[in-house]
C-alpha cells in the first residue's frame, strides 16, 4: 500500500476534469508575453511539443457555458476585501508537436517557432533533461537566455504559492514534481488557464 503508483500518477494530480473546468478566455488587464515551454524528445517514440500562452496580469476569466451557468461564467479576480484586483495568470493558447530532428535541427526549429509566436528568449523555457541538454545549450549560444529546466533535479529553494509554509525543496524531492503540484495548485486557484 505505500508503494508509489506506477502508472496514473500524473491522473491523480492533475485530474482531467480539473483542466475542463479551467477552459476559459482571460479578460487582460494589460497586454500579455508571449510565453512558450518545449518538451524535447530526440529518442524513442515521443514527439516535442511546443507550447504556446499568454503570461501577464488580468482582470478576470469568461468560462464557458455548462450546465450551472447555461450563458456562461465571467469572474473578476478579488483581493480579501472583496475589491476587483487584477492577478497573474498563464493561458495555455495551443500545443503543437515538433518535427523529429537531431540536435542541431530541433534547436533551429525551436527558435524558428518561438520567434513566429513573438516568443523572446526570456519567455521561453526548454526541457534540458538528458540529451535536452544540447539543445538548450545550442538555443542559449545562436539566440539568447532561454529558460531550462532540468526535471531530475532537485526542488527549488522558492515556495510554490505565497502561503505554503515551505520552500518547494521542503515539500518534493525533484523539480518534477514541484512542476506538476505547482500546475496543480495554480490551476486551483485560478492561476493557469487554457
């Protein structure tokens, strides 16, 4: 019973129902980045995907239709006094798969992609686990200070929403899983949409 699962663990964090109900428009306070992440695959059976949003402060979300609100939702963000108060947020706005190329080439075409969504390298992170690495480090000399993240490291030294009582480090053992509880908690407080 206390072995870890080992299939379904990413389920359980990040239910599918938890993604449907955050299926929303954000109603911008101000213009957002364009922001974007790569998953890198070069082996295996995997495709990269490049993941296209939004970063920036916003007034609220308009949900859409269901069965509570048949016309559909709008909620503006509010501080604890019940006051309108704008708030971070990321939208996912597409997911696209990537090409299977080597090294050399999937670099190109992860700045190719960036730049034809606006996409600056500081708003842009990339998987730099395992042979990642190379890319990340070809993106970094040809284009500029991309983001990486390593996913077998360890757990940063920041806390993953203002009100944790410890630093990511204090609660998960790798960046992986600071990654996906991070996701989590964003998605249930109304941090991250798609």
């Amino acid at each position: 019973r206390g072995c870890f699962p080992p299939t379904g663990t990413v389920m359980s964090i990040v239910a599918p129902g938890m993604v449907e109900r955050w299926k929303a428009d954000v109603i911008w306070y101000e213009t957002p980045k364009a922001a974007g992440g790569v998953d890198l695959a070069l082996e295996g059976g995997d495709r990269a995907e490049f993941v296209k949003g939004s970063f920036g402060l916003a007034s609220g979300l308009k949900l859409p239709p269901s069965l509570a609100h048949p016309e559909g939702q709008t909620i503006y963000f509010k501080d604890k006094q019940g006051r309108n108060r704008p708030r971070y947020v990321v939208c996912v706005e597409q997911i696209l798969q990537l090409p299977i190329l080597e090294t050399v080439g999937m670099a190109d075409e992860v700045i190719r992609v960036a730049k034809s969504f606006g996409i600056s390298p500081e708003w842009l992170c990339v998987d730099r686990t395992g042979n990642g690495q190379g890319v990340y480090d070809l993106i970094r000399y040809n284009w500029g200070p991309v983001c990486g993240v390593n996913y077998s490291e360890g757990a940063s030294e920041t806390r993953v929403m203002a009100e944790d009582e410890g630093t990511a480090k204090d609660m998960y053992d790798r960046a992986q899983s600071e990654l996906w509880f991070a996701l989590k908690s964003f998605m249930e407080f109304q941090y991250c949409v798609a």
